[in-house]
C-alpha cells in the first residue's frame, strides 16, 4: 500500500487506526504516515476531550427553566459534529493527494512527533 492511502487511512478509526499505523512495520518509519497517523491521534484526543466537556455542560443544564435551550445545544451539538466530519474528511482528502496540511496546534505537535 503507498504512503497516501496509509495516511488516508490513519484518519477513518481515529486514534484507533493511528496507532496501528504507528506499529505497523512498513509505515512506522515512514514520516509522511507517522506525521498523518499523531494527527489523527491528537485531533481524536481533542475530540474525546470536546466530548466530554461539552456532555458534561449539557447535563449540568438539565434542570434549566428553558426548553428551548435544549434545542439550540442539540442544534449547536450537531453542527460540531459536522464540522468534525468535514475536518476529518478534509484531512483524508488532503493525505490522499500527498500533503501534509498542519492543523493549527496539533499539525505542530503531529510534525514534531513523527520526526
């Protein structure tokens, strides 16, 4: 498999496939691969976290007055989710065609990392 379709593939489990890429013998050393493959990691870390957050902001307003406030959250909630989507999507496309586009503080971390 070429180096493209490994670092398109680091993107579509998360962390999950980010860490088999890690291990994974022919692409460990490949920097191109481990660059994509911290990415994905850190961009799902950054998710899990958001996730969280954002769940526990939700639950915290449980006992709020306002019923239109649970639409607007849940309205708020799927355009992140979107957003994400669109993300990960992009990242993929931009792997696929040999690039290596930094997010903004985790592209850095991810160059640092692979090296």
């Amino acid at each position: 498999m070429s180096s493209n379709v490994a670092g398109l593939l680091t993107y579509i489990l998360g962390f999950i496939t980010g860490i088999i890429f890690l291990v994974i013998e022919p692409y460990k050393n490949d920097k191109f691969v481990r660059f994509h493959a911290f990415q994905s990691i850190f961009l799902s870390a950054v998710w899990i976290v958001f996730r969280i957050v954002w769940g526990t902001i939700v639950m915290g307003m449980i006992w709020s007055p306002f019923s239109a406030l649970w639409a607007l959250l849940g309205l708020i909630s799927m355009l992140i989710s979107l957003a994400f989507l669109a993300c990960i999507l992009f990242l993929m496309y931009k792997a696929y065609n040999n690039e290596r586009f930094k997010l903004p503080v985790i592209g850095e971390l991810a160059a640092k990392q692979a090296g």
